[in-house]
C-alpha cells in the first residue's frame, strides 16, 4: 500500500478473514468510493481503534458532502439558510413595507416638528427682539453723572429758523436742507447734577432712525436754530435746569426713532424715545 500497489494490496488480503485490520485496509485500497464506504460503515459497528477511525471518516465525508452541495460564497442566497431568511422575508413582505412607511412617517414628522419649532424659535426672538427695543428705545429720560435729560417736545419738520452757523454782516444766513432732507428738532431740558456744567448736556446727542441709521451731531456741520444759537448756551451750577434745542437734517424717507445719548461716565449709550409719547 506504500508503494501506490493497492491491487497487489487486495490480492494479499482475499483469503484473510474479515478482522477490523482486514476491513480497514481493503476500504483503503479499493478504487470504488461506494465499495469503500460500504466497508467503512461495516467498521462502525464494532469498538476498536479502527472503528472510530472509520466513524471520523465517515463524518468528514459526509460534512465534505455537505459543502460540495451548497453554492458558492458570491451566491449566498442560494445557501439553506439563507433561502429561509428569504422564505421568511417574502412571507412577512407586507410587515417590512409597514415598517418602512412607519420609519417615512417618523422622519416626516421629525422634520415638521423641528420645521414648527424653528417658526416659533424665530416668532419669539422677533418678539423678544420687540420688546427688547420697546424697553431700550422707550425711555422717556436719560440719567448720567453729570446730570439728567429729558424731551419737551418735538418737531418734524420744524418750521423753526435753522443755520449752520455761517454768517453774511453779522447776521446768521438760512440752511435749507439738502434735497429730499428735512430738518426735525427736539427740545431737550438738562438738569445738572455737579458742581458746574460748563457745557451742557454734558453728552453727545445724536439720532437714531429707524432703519438702524445714525445721525451723528457732529462739530463739522451741527444744524441749529437761529434763535438759539448751539455755542452759547448759558453754564449752569448744580440743580439748575437749561432748554437746549438740538436739530438733525434726515432724509425725507426716514423716520426718528429715539434719540442716543453717550456720555464719557457710561459706556453703553442711553436713548429717549421720539416722538414723545
């Protein structure tokens, strides 16, 4: 049998008797895979070493059956299990389509909710925004160190002489205001609450539209009327009050919102609502 002669092997071993060795041997020499199967299977019966030898046998035949009938890996849907998975899928097909119109409506209303919720997200931070203007841009006075300011009245458009300070034989000469502009004015009254106001209001005053535009009072070009004229304002000491006229040029499609006083002792600005309410 070493040497590849299984005949030579068979024909040693016709005249022996069927022993265990005998069986084991011939099942290894004859060419036939049902005749050696047959002999193995007649080993099973018994109980020695070449009884369970053939038992192993048989079970790595019948496992290597096994994997020859089942299809290949790139076709795994033809394996027995996965045929029963499919078995299961196609009788439960109207569960998965349930599931998935249950998982669409889920993320479908997820969205609406989130959708909702952004709408009132955005509805509160415009109210808040409301309100928060309505309580900054409300105010009636604005109260620094130097003292207090508030508004008497206003004008828009004021009917009120205005310059710009230049003057033609000592008299002031009549601004107009530029084209589509106007001139509106604010009276404000100043209380001071130091020892001397030397210059008041003691702020910069300048005016707020409501488009978000500021117009600044600058010492460039400040408007003012003719009756009052901006660089002499009386000094006044501590308790007193003073009128001061102040007047901006705005464009005709604009509209005031509040006035913004800036102070030197604050750093976040105050604003007194206009018109007067």
């Amino acid at each position: 049998m070493l040497e590849g002669d299984r005949d030579g092997v068979l024909h040693l071993l016709r005249d022996e008797p069927e022993t265990p060795e005998v069986i084991w041997l011939r099942a290894n020499s004859v060419l036939s895979n049902e005749e050696r199967l047959n002999l193995l299977n007649q080993l099973t019966e018994g109980e020695s070493i070449y009884s369970r030898l053939a038992r192993e046998y048989l079970e790595r035949e019948k496992k290597l059956e096994q994997q020859l009938q089942e299809p290949p890996d790139y076709q795994f849907w033809k394996q027995p299990t996965w045929a029963k998975r499919l078995e299961k899928m196609r009788a439960y097909r109207i569960w998965g389509f349930g599931a998935v119109m249950l998982i669409i409506m889920i993320v479908f209303g997820s969205l609406l909710n989130r959708s909702v919720q952004d709408q009132y997200q955005q509805e509160y931070l415009i109210v808040q925004a409301t309100q928060t203007a309505a309580a900054v841009y409300g105010q009636t006075i604005a109260k620094y160190a130097s003292g207090t300011l508030s508004a008497l009245k206003t004008e828009d458009p004021t009917t009120q002489r205005v310059t710009f300070g230049q003057t033609q034989d000592d008299q002031f000469i009549l601004a107009t205001p530029a084209a589509g502009a106007r001139f509106v004015a604010v009276q404000l009254n100043f209380f001071c609450d130091i020892a001397l106001c030397a210059s008041p209001p003691e702020a910069t005053i300048n005016l707020l539209l409501a488009n978000g535009q500021i117009v600044s009072y600058n010492s460039s070009s400040k408007p003012f009327l003719i009756e009052q004229p901006i660089d002499s304002l009386p000094r006044i000491s501590q308790g007193q009050f003073a009128p001061i006229w102040f007047v901006f040029e705005v464009p005709k499609t604009s509209s005031p919102l509040a006035l913004q006083i800036i102070s030197e002792e604050q750093e976040v600005p105050q604003y007194i609502s206009w018109p007067l309410r």
